[in-house]
C-alpha cells in the first residue's frame, strides 16, 4: 500500500497525542487539523482500508471510523 501522502499530512507538523484523545477528551483540534488537510481522504481511506480502530483518521472520530470500517468489511463479504 502506498502511504506517500503521509509526508503531505498536516497531522505531521502537530503532537501525535492531539489524534489519540483520552477517553471522554475532546476531538475538536483534531478534527480542525484534519478538515483544513490536503491528504485528508488519502488518510480516511487508510485508516478504513487497513482496520484502524482508535484515533482521529481523515478527520472522523473513533466511534465514526469503526462503523465505516464495520461497513467497508460488510462490503467485502457481501
């Protein structure tokens, strides 16, 4: 899998804690980061294609991210 648009992710220049929230903690500077991202969809993809399951990928939170990636394996299967 190619990952090259990591070395254009804004995600790159800020603390990588911003995209891991303690649990009840707030997803907003990290979704801000994402939204304003030119590689934002390269990085939501990723995160699906691969199964991520915690953090902040392509500006979607952990619970939206697990229920994408739920529907892409339903896709899969179907």
């Amino acid at each position: 899998m190619n990952d090259a648009w990591r070395e254009d992710a804004l995600c790159q220049q800020t603390d990588p804690a911003l995209f891991h929230p303690e649990p009840g903690g707030t997803t907003i500077p990290a979704k801000r980061t994402c939204m304003a991202c030119p590689v934002r969809r390269e990085c939501l993809d990723y995160a699906i294609d691969t199964g991520q399951h915690w953090g902040i990928w392509g500006g979607v939170s952990q619970n939206e991210l697990r229920r994408l990636v739920r529907v892409a394996r339903a896709e899969v299967a179907a």
